[in-house]
C-alpha cells in the first residue's frame, strides 16, 4: 500500500503543484471586492446636487453600497476634496467651468448629468443688455468655492470686468435674491435648474429683468465647457408666461467626477443609477441624452468609456449587483481550471504509463536476449546470457507493481522462464557438438 501511495504521489503531486501554481498566478489578476461605503461630495443642503444625491442614496442602498452625503460649499471645494490624498471622498458633482485645472492622473469623469443654465437677472431701469454692461455695479457671484462664482468670474474676465471694476460680493441663492429685491445689489448669477424656486422668483418679481446672452455662439466657442441653450417663452410656465420672451442662455453641465482609484465595479452601478435619476426628459434635455461621455473637462476614466460605449457589463444586467461583482472578480479563475481539466484527465494515462513503463523496461531486456538468440550463441556466450537472464529475474522479482498490473507481470515472468529454457536447450546443443 505504501508503494502504491509513492506512485500515485509520484504522478498527482506534479499535477497538483502545477494547478496551485496556475491558481496563485490567476489570484494576482482577481479584482478586489468593492467598498461598501461610498463618500460623495455635494453642496450646499438646499441645493440641486445635494438632493440629487440623496436620489443616489435611495438607489445604491438597495444594492447594499451606503453612500455618505458630504455637504461642501460647491464645486471647487468638491474638486480639492478629490484631490486630497487625506481626504476620504470618492464622488463629486463638479460644475462645468471649475474642473480645468483638474489633475488627470489623480481624477476622471464618469459622465455629464444635466445642462445647469447660467441665470443673470439685474435690476431695470436702466437694466444692462449684455454682460459689458455690469462694469461698476455690485454682483452677487456667489462664495468662494462655489461653481458660480467661477464661471461667474471667467465671463466676467472676458468681458474686462475684475474685482477693481465691478463690486463682487458673495452672495448666492436666496440671499443673493432678497439682496437683489431690497437693492444691496444690481445683478445676481446663479446657476441651477430650470424649475428652481429661486429662479422662478427672480422671474415674477417687479423690477427684475433675466439678461440674456445674445453672443452666445462667441461665448460656447471660447469656453468649450458652455453650451447655448434657447429658452422658449412661457417654457418654465405657460399659465404665467415665464419668462415673458424667449431667452438664449449658457450653461455648463453639472458632471460626476471621482478617483482614478475608483472600483470599476461601482463605475457601472454608479452610472446605472444616473441613468435612472438623470436619463428623463428636461426643458432643456432629450429623454436619454443624460448620462453622457460629452460637455467634459476632466477626460472620461477608461471604465467610464467603456461603459458609454458598450453600456453596462452582461452579467450586471441580469444579476443582482453583488452576484454580477462576485462573478466578474472571480471569472480569471476560469483560466486555472482550463489548465486543471487537461492535467486530470492526462493523471490516470500518466499513472498506467509509469507502472507498465517498469514492466516494459524488463522485457525490452528480456528480448534483447531472445535476439541474441538468433545468432546461435556458443556455449561460453550461453553461460553469459543465463547469467543475465537470473539478473533480470532478481529485478523482475523485486518488481512491486499493481493488482490491476498483476498479469502484465506474471507474463514478464514466463517469458523469461522461456527464453532461459531456449538459452539451456542452446547450450547442451552447442556442447553436444563441441564434445568428442
């Protein structure tokens, strides 16, 4: 038994170790398990990004990600979060304007969401016509940090309005709009959807004219990450006619920006759930024009592409997020196994092959006798050849072998026998002739 132990080890243990070695080598290409806490960096609590991400919230619970809601001041202050190594942040809605100077190394979009139009709404009488027209007034940009204030900042710079020129206070949303109402400031900029409350106070009271954009086409050609948007009379209400004439707007694209270090896992779920928030008709948006891999500034991350190209990954589109994860992650495994299929079935042909390799060994000795054989040995020659033949014996006696091999050696052994008795028959012929 012991011996048969030592020959199947002899074959197994080569087999083995090649398939654990396959198996480590495949572990190192394994993708790890994807967090199940998530950190998103949003804005100030009443506005749009910070209720959008509560939708996410709502939706990546489900499949069991806990996604932690980070209150900031705005886009900037998102995009330095990002780029923190200290920081813990892993998402962040970015507007378009802010994300230039982004380093492409540490982020990468996933996609835009939605147009966030540009509001410019000023006192009348005399009320500005463009831009140009705000040199010495007092303009609510919004507070450091907020995506406003720096597309507010970048237009204003095109048009040679600074700091030195134009009073720039930090106002924004509501307050910016009851300073505009009791007259602290001559012109608010905001940026927020269409169906904003605070948009459509600027647009019913007394006194308060929306500026719109008129050079919009110079404008979206300067600065790629604006696009010009026409907003029809009466498209926020019909009832109140809001606004009152058609309006050309600019607007940059709110956009989802995270970590190169993202798991790509979470790229598609994160990505699903944004075409379930973001892929509906908008005044301003086709029905499934959102998310889309265009109106970016910081490049597209290469899961991200992939997943705007191709849409979400097979399995994820028929499992649950956990199973299309598990199966992804271990799918490399595959490979070990087209290796171990092979080496299980070649085992047993490799274990037969050792064992009658043992006895073959013997009778390619034996025959090479028998060969002899055939040249009509002298009797000295048949002297030599029995004593090879008991040397064989002594081996083939001492040959362990299988059960199932039991008759292969029995034959062995009665070969032997024969050729000894041709090789004694041989030698008494040669000594009858040789003697006197």
């Amino acid at each position: 038994m012991r011996w048969a132990w030592r020959e199947q080890l002899a074959v197994v243990a080569p087999a083995t170790a090649a398939a654990v070695v396959a198996f480590v080598v495949a572990f190192q290409w394994v993708k790890p398990a994807p967090p199940s806490h998530v950190v998103i960096a949003t804005g100030r609590p009443d506005g749009a990004y910070y209720k959008f991400a509560q939708q996410y919230r709502e939706r990546l619970v489900r499949e069991g990600i806990r996604l932690e809601v980070r209150e900031t001041s705005g886009s900037v202050e998102n995009l330095q979060l990002l780029e923190d190594p200290k920081s813990d942040v892993d998402l962040g809605f970015v507007q378009g304007g802010t994300g230039g100077g982004a380093n492409p190394e540490a982020l990468g979009s996933l996609a835009s969401l939605y147009f966030e139009p540009l509001w410019v709404f000023s006192r009348e009488n005399p009320g500005p016509n463009d831009l140009r027209g705000l040199r010495g007034r007092r303009l609510a940009v919004g507070p450091e940090g907020s995506g406003t204030r720096a597309v507010a900042l970048t237009l204003l710079a095109a048009n040679g309005i600074t700091a030195t020129t134009a009073r720039l206070l930090p106002l924004t949303g509501l307050d910016a709009v009851h300073a505009l109402r009791r007259g602290a400031v001559d012109t608010v900029f905001l940026v927020a959807a269409p169906g904003s409350p605070t948009v459509t106070e600027m647009l019913i009271t007394p006194g308060i004219a929306l500026l719109g954009f008129p050079r919009a086409d110079a404008y979206a050609k300067r600065f790629p990450f604006l696009t010009k948007l026409v907003l029809p009379a009466g498209g926020l209400s019909l009832e109140a006619n809001l606004p009152s004439r058609q309006t050309v707007l600019l607007a940059p694209a709110a956009t989802l920006v995270a970590r190169t270090s993202f798991h790509p896992a979470l790229v598609d779920l994160v990505l699903a759930t944004a075409a379930a928030v973001h892929g509906g008709r908008g005044l301003f948006e086709a029905p499934k024009q959102f998310p889309s891999a265009d109106y970016l500034e910081v490049p597209l991350l290469s899961d991200a592409e992939r997943y705007h190209k191709s849409g979400p990954p097979l399995l994820a589109r028929y499992l649950p997020f956990w199973a299309a994860t598990l199966a992804d992650r271990v799918k490399v495994l595959i490979l070990p196994l087209l290796v171990l299929v092979p080496l299980a079935r070649l085992v047993p042909p490799a274990y037969r092959w050792r064992v009658r390799s043992k006895i073959i060994r013997r009778y390619r000795d034996v025959v090479e006798v028998d060969q002899v054989l055939t040249r009509r040995p002298s009797p000295s020659e048949c002297a030599e050849l029995l004593a090879q033949l008991e040397r064989i014996e002594d081996d083939v006696r001492g040959l362990k072998v299988p059960l199932g091999y039991a008759d292969a050696h029995y034959h062995l052994r009665l070969h032997l026998d024969l050729v000894r008795r041709r090789v004694q028959e041989m030698a008494q012929a040669g000594a009858a002739v040789t003697s006197p």
